[in-house]
C-alpha cells in the first residue's frame, strides 16, 4: 500500500504532464523518464556507455557553461538526452550518436590528454571550437542534430526557460520600443 505522500506525488506527476499535453504539448514527444525524479532513475537506463557520456556531459557544457546562469550540466542536459536517446531515438539515431561521441572522444584523447576531461578548460574550449568548425564546415547532419538537441534540451529546461531566458507566464502590455542593453535576454516561448 502507498503512503498518502507517495500517492500524492505520483499524482503531481500525472498532472504534471497532463497540464504539458493540455497548455501546448510540447513536451509530448518527451518521455515520462525525463521527469523521474533522482539519479537512480537516471542510472538505471544509461544508453550511453561511461566514456561516451563523459564526452556529453564535457561537450554540452562547454557548448552552453556555467556564468552567471546555469550551463547545460545544471540543467539536466547530458541526462535528458541520454534518456531521450534509450527511450525515444531510432536504432539509426542511436547509433549515429554513439559513433559520434567516440570520434569526439577519439580526437580530444589526440590532444594529449587521456580524455576530454583531463584537457584544461582552455584546451576543451578550443577543441570544441576546431571540431565544431570542421562539422560545421563539412555539414554534418549528425553533429548538427546534436547541437540543436543540446541547445533545444537546455532551452526546455527550466533553469534555460526561466534563468537564461526571460520568462512571463503573461507578456503584459505592447511596447513598440524597449531599450536593450548588454543584460537583456531573449524571452522564452
């Protein structure tokens, strides 16, 4: 038998994506493990292999860091596309992402370093730079995919809609002219 606690939350969970199918659904397509709660869930369905994650977890935050707003480790992005990847990509999908995190994991081991974590932050930096430029450069489907799934999981995530991004649950009144400075933000959607 369930405590009331338990019960209680089981059901803000259901509400909760209830409430996201019903105000816009953009989260449909997101599996319900995105939402579980504790990194035990997270562990258990591990798509990525140790190595490859770490080359995720590296790469996303060096895409989105930490500043005076979260990066993308703070907000989850390694382990939603993780999870994203064991319950809702294709074999093919799945795949392509794997053979990219071990290219991207085989170049920055050709920096000198036994990882892309043992690289300085510096170097990181760089690294990432000369791979995305080269992918860029060579349009590469997979990689692009990648970015845009980092930089969209982010955005999606709370501390992206409502700490990097602005965020009013009602936009207020129309102003046809609003000064922008070197701290204004974008608005989340």
């Amino acid at each position: 038998m369930h405590s009331t606690e338990e019960r209680m939350a089981m059901d803000r969970r259901a509400l909760l994506r209830s409430a996201i199918l019903l105000v816009g659904g953009t989260a449909a397509g997101v599996p319900a493990e995105l939402f579980a709660q504790g990194p035990a869930a997270a562990k258990a369905k591990q798509f990525f292999t140790p190595a490859q994650f770490l080359v995720l977890d590296e790469v996303a935050e060096t895409i989105i860091p930490k500043t005076d707003t979260p990066g993308a480790r703070d907000a989850g992005v390694p382990a939603a596309l993780d999870a994203l990847m064991t319950n809702w990509a294709s074999a093919k999908r799945q795949q392509e992402f794997r053979a990219l995190l071990d290219d991207m994991g085989r170049s920055a081991a050709g920096e000198g370093a036994a990882s892309i974590r043992a690289l300085t932050p510096a170097k990181r930096l760089d690294f990432v730079r000369r791979y995305d430029a080269a992918k860029m450069e060579a349009k590469d489907p997979v990689y692009g995919r990648f970015k845009e799934l980092v930089m969209t999981l982010y955005y999606l995530s709370e501390p992206g809609a409502t700490q990097e991004l602005r965020y009013e649950l009602s936009p207020g009144k129309w102003e046809a002219f609003t000064t922008i400075g070197p701290d204004t933000r974008a608005w989340a959607v």
